[in-house]
C-alpha cells in the first residue's frame, strides 16, 4: 500500500503510514513499559541546620533545605514561633522571633504530583537575659525630709522585673517596673550598698547603688532664752523645723502657766510662779533634730500699777462695734470691748517686719515667728497654732506673707517658697508651688483669689477653699493695682493714665482716664486721696461718673474691709449702699490722732503715735479712752505716785497698795509733787491733794510763750517754770519763781542756743527759797558771741550766792544745803563731761561722787533722801555719797519714772510698775 508507483502524494502517504505505526508501537512499549507522562516523588529533604536555638529579637540565619526531585510546594507543622517566616516555595525557615517559645519539633514536607518528603527541625526561641544595668547616680546622699531626684535606670535587653536588696531607707520606694529609684527619706540611715537586679526568663544583669541619708532636720526656736516674771505672758515661741515630724516633746516640763504644744512644738502661756532658770530640751519626734531653750521665770517684787494698752504709735485699728483689735509698733495687740471699755485679750506679736493680727468673724489671728495663733473672737483664748515655713517672717529672702479671710474661716499664706491655705481648725485645704511673695489677694468666703501670684501677672488665680481646686481668668488690661477691701473687684492701670476696674472673675466694668490713680475701694465705690490727705474723691466704681469729693482734716482716709467704712479725723463715710453716706461727729479726739477705724457711722476708733486710742459715739460729749498710750511724766512722793498719759488723763496712787487715788482728765509732760503729797504740780498749774480742787495757776501763753519745764519744791510751796518763745527768732528764755499761790517771787532771763526749748527749769531747794540755773559765760577763744560756756549760778531768793560762777548744770537740791551739779570741760558750749561736784549754796565745793552724766535726763531727777538720788533712764538709785547705784529695776524701763522714799514707778512696755527699792 506503501509503495505506489509514479504517485508523490501516494508515495508520502505511505511514509506517513509508516511512521505512526512505529510511534504507536514505541508508545506502547518502550522504556520497559513506563508511560512516557510520569513523574517522580521529591526526596532526601535535608536541611542544613536540625536544631535551631533563636533569641528573642536577634535574626535566625535562613536556614534553607535541600531535596531530590520536584517539589510543587513545601509546609510546616505546628506554626513556627511568632516572628518566623517559612517559605512554601523554598522550605526556608527565617527572621526575627519576637516572644519566647519552648523547643518544640517542626515537621516540614516537600510534596509534588507523585508524592511527598518530610524531615523535621527543632526549633527554641529563648529571651536574652538583660545586661548593661546602669544607674546615672549610682551614690545618693539624701536628706530627711528633702526628695531625691528619681535614679532610674537604663539596661540593655527586656526586663520582667527589678528587685533590690536590702529594703530602701523609710520614705523611699523602688519600683519593680522601672527600676527607678525615688521619693522623700523620713528617717537617717546610715550609708548602706544596695544591689538591684534586672530579671526575666533569660537570666538577669545587677547593678549597685550606694545611698546614706542624713537626718538634715533642724529644730530652731527664734527665742532661745525666755526671762519674764509671773503674771506677764512671754511670747509665743513657734519653732522652725525641716523633715518629717510626727510630734513634739520636752524635757523637763515647763513652769506652772506655760504650755507646750506637742504638734508645734509652740511654747506660750502665762508663768504663775517664779522658776529659776533651766535648760529645756526640745525633740522633733520622726527626726533626729533637737533644740535646747533657756527659760526662767524670774522673781521680781514689780506690781503693776497701770496697764496702758498701749505705749507705741498705733499702727492698726479694726473697730467692729462692740469689740476692737489694735496693734503698736513693737508688736503688742489688744482686743477690746468697745461696751466696757476694757481689754478681753493681749498677747505680743511681731513688731518687725510688721507681722500682723486681724479678726473676722469667730476667729481672732494673731502672728507670731514661724506660726499664726488660732484665737477666739469671743475671749480670745488660742485654740490651736498653725505652723509652716511659709510663716516665717525672719526670713527675708522668702518675703513671706499671711492673712486671714475676710469671714473668718480660713488662713492663706505664701512667699518665694509656694502658697498654702488652712481651715482654722488648722486642716490643709490647699497647697500650690511656685512664687507667690509678691501675691496681692482678696480672702473672700469660698475662695482665694489672687493676683501677681504664680499663675501669672495678667490673671487672676482663683482657689476654692471647698475642694482646693484652682482656675486661671482671661488676661486683663495694664498691671493689676489693688483689691477692693471686700474683694469684689480690682483696679489696674495702664500707661499711668487708663484705669481699669474688673470684677473679681476678670471681667471688665469701666475705663477711667486720670492724670493719678486711685488708691483704694469698696463695693461699688473707687477712691483717689489727693496727697497730702488734703481730699478724697469717690467714683461709681462700674463708670467713671465722679460721686462725691471730701474734704480731709489731719489724715485718712482708712478702709475698714469689714464695714466698708471710711474714716479720717472727725468723720466717716458709708461706702455700702447704692449711694454714699456721711457722718461727722459731733466733738474731736483729744489725741493727735494718725489713724481711725469706723464701724458705722456712729462709732469710730482713733489712735496716735503715742499708743493713745480713744473712741468716738454718735450721741456722747468726749470721747471714750481705751489706750491711755506711753506715760508723759511720773512724780513720786513719801506715800503717793503720780503718773501722766499720752492719752489725756492723770492718776494719783498710793505706792503701797496701788490703790488709785485721785484722778485727772488732762495729761501732762510735767508732773511735779510735794514730799508729803498735798500739792500736785501739773505744768504750772497747782492741785490740792487728795481734794483735786485747784489750787493756782502761772501761765505766760497769752504773752506767746511756751512752758518747757516746771518743778515744784519738795515743800510745796514754790514752783520753778521757764518758758520759750513760740515765735520769736531771738531764743531768750524766761524763767519764774513763783509761790504756791501763783505770786510772782523772782524771775530771769536766760539765752542757751544749744538747749533752745528745752532748757529746764532753776532747781529748786526744797524749802524752795534757793536755785540754781544755767547762764551765759565769756566764750574766750570761742571767737563768736553766739558760743558760750555753760554756767550754773546760785541765788537765795533772787540774791546771787555764788562769788564765783560754777561752771557746769545744776541737776538737782539734795537738800537746803546740798546742790548736785554736772561739770564739763573748759571749752565752747560746755564739753566733755568731768565729772559730779556737790556744792554748798554759797559755791563750795562739798563732794566729787562718781556719778555718770545725768545731764540729759537732769528734768526727772527725783531725790529719794538727801544721800540718794533715783534716775529714770536707767532706773537706777546712786548714792550721792558713793556714787554706787543701790538698786536697779527688774523690768526694762522706757525710760520714765520717779522714786519715793521706799517705791520706784516706771514705765515698762505697756504697764507702768511700782518695785520697793528698800
């Protein structure tokens, strides 16, 4: 069939034939009967590496297999750890593992159409254990009290847990997360090696700390020795202390009448009975610090003779009607009853740098160093002392600050150290970092508000006493000025003339343009005093509407926050209503008065630079005392005391009971008395004792002199005066002796330019027919007619004694006979002093005693006995004979006071005293 002849096409046919034949039989039979489609099944799957240990975060090298045959795909049984990749393609097994897992075999399977392989890997993800654990203060000296700086660690690796061994010292704590280290040590320790050790299941790295912690406490008393007497109140003596403190104790106990706080450490009271000196050992319970006070209640024989009130300038009023708070310049505070006129309290604050006290409602405060007392408004007992560093005044570079709210609820205080608020009940309500010394704030009920604090300078930051929170107000206009007295608004003042008033919140009221500010305010009233005192105009404080313009007599005006009155001289305006109000009453103070607190518009304080303060009623013809301020003069007689006030009033007492026995409506500065205490010289006016009736006057005013000085004679019957001219250039003095009945006896003339007025008057002798004064000598080489020596000259009834003039100042008559004199170097205008000379009244020279320079205080001489003379500015009595001082004052004097034969009165503080001196 194949073969066909001379056919092409039939010819390939055939070949064509012949091929398929032989494919077919091919298909069909060869390579020993295996079809020619198969393929076979992988094998030897090998991978390189059998056994993988992996760390956690560290890149496994891939690890890729080998295999024999086709693979169509590869897996792996059971998922690898997290963090590890396989490869279906390749079977490779690679990356970064990311959490721990324990060794565990992995099946991996080659599989193709014919088949599969399998071999099988063992896998273990372990964590590294950590290292490089490494703290940047790796030695901590702390101190008890003071928080350290957080130590925190840095370490190479991942961390379970940090631990630390031994314990941290009381107060500091570790953290098992962090490692850090941090917190405010309690207690001293000891410099103690402390190992930390950084953990997790890989193993675990440590580093050292070293850590001692001094006790750093301090315990200081600003008084540490107390002297006072029994019966006077000592200033309460507040501690400063620094660390952890839990409670107080003393050793030995106090004397009868002083108390010791055990939660400030305060020492106060009244001592009851004498004590003798003792060393008072003070521990701060929960540190390591103590304190020593010296303490002695001393003996003294003082009685109190008056109680003054007050014997420095007035330098706070707060009259609320039926009671009234006052304060002088060195620190002394009553409380009055304004009905009785009487004193409910007294206590000493601090008279520098002015730490004040303040009443409100149920609570009278009073400040003392490192504290404030917590005292009743109603008998103004201490119910409780708040202490704080941010109450401690001494401190100057703290400018620390405290002040009572306005109702009376709460304290807040502050300086460069931070703020803090108390409840009266002594509770923390509120604590705040940062500057506030500068702070200007308004304690209203409810909250504080503050400006110029560490909020900022164009905020106002409000806190609620409630719940301690705090809120910031819109920024204001220009630089704040001032708070109103009752804290409802503020001033502030931009480019010296625009003036600003905001509510309390920091919303904006009114705009005033003025050429000077305004000082103060009160509801809805701002105020401007034109300088000096002259004026005062009030402002609607919501508009710059002018209400009223005052005039001003003396000084003021003076804001009380409590009334909302204003108060000058004779005067009080009524700031609280819709529109003002004005009193004035109907008399004036007695008193050159500096300051007034009005209550109403029918009652107002007012107090002088003496510490006189009197009280002025709507509806009363004078006024009311209640401080009769410092003493002006004391005169002492063989059984009465006579003592003068700044305040307007004169007493008599005996000085053996301290009865009082007569007295005056008038003070004066010159109080003379006859030995037997019949006549009392006032000035140069002359009362019958104990009767009171008048007896003479002398008064040359009316001819435009001035009295200086007037002595009486010891028997009564001749009084001594010099009187200076008010208005003439020329400074010649006139002198005059007068009798008990005002009849003129002798009189000179005297011109003394270095004592001008206040030359004193001629001694007298005690029958009062000799005395002795200052008069002009040659000046020599003094070279000018207005230098001249000083000299004392003698006369008997109006005749010169004395042939030759004594140069010196006559001080005192010891007796008819006796006449003690200050000398003093030949030169212009007397010199040093040279020493004492008694002279006879005709000029010999009886005695030298060594006596010091009585020169300055020649006018209170009081003569106790013919050989003994006593000295108020040192409170001393010398022996004329000896010139040793004899007896010396327990208390402190002012500086004013008189002797008796057998009695000192003096001035001491705010009391006058008598002591017996024999």
């Amino acid at each position: 069939m194949c073969a066909i002849r001379g056919n092409r096409r039939g010819y390939d046919f055939c070949f064509y034939l012949i091929a398929c034949i032989a494919l077919s039989l091919c298909v069909g039979g060869c390579s020993n009967g295996l079809s020619p489609n198969s393929v076979s099944a992988p094998s030897n799957l090998v991978y390189p590496t059998t056994s993988i240990s992996a760390i956690v975060g560290t890149a496994i090298a891939a690890d890729t297999p080998t295999v024999t045959g086709t693979v169509s795909a590869y897996s792996i049984s059971p998922s690898l750890p997290s963090g590890l990749s396989f490869s279906i393609t390749t079977g490779a097994i690679a990356g970064t593992p990311t959490a721990a897992s324990s060794q565990t075999a992995y099946t991996v399977t080659a599989t193709n159409s014919s088949g599969a392989t399998q071999t099988s890997v063992q896998i273990v993800v372990a964590i590294a254990a950590p290292s490089n654990l490494t703290y940047p203060t790796t030695t901590i000296t702390a101190t008890v009290g003071t928080a350290i700086a957080a130590d925190t660690p840095t370490v190479t690796g991942t961390v379970s847990a940090y631990s630390i061994s031994p314990s941290l010292p009381a107060g500091l704590s570790f953290s098992t997360t962090t490692g850090a280290i941090s917190g405010t040590p309690t207690a001293a320790s000891s410099q103690v090696n402390y190992t930390i050790t950084a953990t997790n299941s890989g193993g675990s790295t440590q580093a050292s700390v070293s850590i001692t912690v001094a006790s750093g406490s301090t315990l200081t008393y600003p008084q540490t020795s107390i002297t006072t007497t029994p019966g006077t109140a000592i200033v309460t003596d507040v501690p400063a202390v620094t660390g952890a403190v839990t409670s107080f104790a003393i050793s030995p106990s106090l004397p009868a009448g002083l108390s010791f706080s055990t939660t400030t450490g305060a020492i106060s009271g009244t001592p009851t009975a004498v004590a003798s000196q003792t060393t008072y050992t003070v521990t701060a319970n929960g540190t390591a610090a103590t304190a020593t006070v010296q303490l002695a209640v001393n003996s003294s024989s003082a009685a109190v003779l008056l109680d003054l009130g007050h014997a420095k300038s007035i330098t706070y009023l707060k009259d609320l009607s039926t009671t009234l708070l006052s304060q002088d310049s060195s620190g002394h505070w009553v409380y009055w009853n304004t009905t009785t006129a009487s004193q409910i309290a007294s206590g000493e604050a601090i008279a520098s740098p002015g730490w004040p006290v303040d009443v409100a409602g149920t609570t009278l405060a009073t400040g003392v160093t490192n504290g404030v007392e917590i005292r009743s408004a109603v008998n103004g007992s201490i119910s409780r002392i708040i202490s704080s560093p941010l109450l401690d005044p001494a401190s100057t570079a703290t400018k620390a600050w405290w002040k009572l709210s306005l109702d009376g609820s709460y304290i807040c205080a502050g300086s460069t150290q931070g703020l803090a608020i108390w409840s009266t009940s002594g509770s923390l309500i509120a604590t705040r970092t940062g500057d506030y010394s500068a702070a200007k704030v308004a304690a209203v009920s409810g909250q504080l508000q503050i400006a110029l604090g560490a909020g900022g300078s164009s905020v106002i930051e409000t806190i609620s006493t409630t719940t301690g929170q705090s809120t910031l107000s819109p920024a204001f206009l220009g630089t704040f000025s001032f708070w109103f007295a009752d804290g409802g608004r503020f001033i502030t003042i931009q480019n010296s003339l625009n003036v600003y008033t905001y509510s309390a919140s920091g919303v904006q009221q009114s705009g005033y343009t003025m050429s000077t500010n305004l000082t103060g305010g009160y509801g809805n009233w701002a105020y401007y005093v034109y300088p000096p005192s002259e004026a005062i105009e009030i402002y609607a404080a919501n508009s710059n509407t002018l209400a009223y313009i005052f005039d001003l007599i003396g000084f003021g005006p003076f804001p009380n926050s409590s009334t909302g009155m204003l108060c000058s001289q004779d005067y009080a305006v009524d700031m609280n209503a819709g529109s003002l109000s004005q009193a004035f009453f109907s008399y004036s103070p007695t008193i050159n008065a500096t300051i007034c607190s009005a209550a109403s518009t029918t009652e107002m304080a007012v107090g002088d630079a003496n510490g006189a303060i009197q009280l002025l009623t709507q509806g009363t013809t004078k006024p009311i005392v209640l401080s009769y301020g410092s003493v002006l003069s004391a005169a002492g007689a063989s059984y009465k005391a006579a003592v003068s006030v700044d305040g307007g009033a004169t007493f008599v007492f005996d000085p053996a009971t301290s009865m009082l026995q007569n007295s005056f409506p008038w003070g004066v500065s010159l109080l003379s008395l006859s030995s037997d205490g019949t006549v009392l010289a006032a000035g140069s006016s002359l009362y019958s004792l104990p009767s009171g009736s008048s007896i003479s006057l002398y008064d040359q005013s009316s001819y435009g002199y001035l009295l200086t000085d007037a002595q009486l004679s010891t028997s009564g019957t001749a009084l001594s005066s010099i009187w200076y001219p008010e208005h003439s250039t020329v400074k010649t003095l006139s002198g005059v002796i007068t009798s008990q009945s005002g009849n003129l006896l002798w009189s000179y003339s005297t011109y003394f330019p270095a004592l001008s007025n206040n030359t004193a008057a001629a001694p007298l002798s005690p029958d009062g027919t000799e005395y002795a004064f200052f008069t002009q000598g040659t000046a020599g080489t003094c070279g000018t007619t207005n230098n001249f020596v000083w000299l004392a000259t003698i006369y008997q009834n109006g005749v010169l004694q004395t042939p030759i003039a004594l140069f010196g100042a006559p001080i005192v008559w010891l007796d008819n006979t006796h006449l003690l004199v200050d000398t003093y170097a030949s030169s212009c205008n007397g010199g040093a002093y040279t020493g004492a000379v008694i002279y006879s009244p005709t000029g010999v020279q009886l005695s030298t005693p060594s006596l010091p320079d009585m020169f300055l205080n020649y006018r209170h001489i009081s003569v106790v006995s013919p050989t003994s003379i006593y000295d108020p500015l040192t409170n001393t009595i010398y022996s004329t004979s000896t010139g040793s001082a004899t007896f010396t004052g327990s208390l402190p004097t002012s500086g004013v006071g008189a002797a008796t034969a057998n009695y000192a009165i003096y001035a001491t503080g705010h009391r006058v005293v008598v002591e017996p001196h024999n």
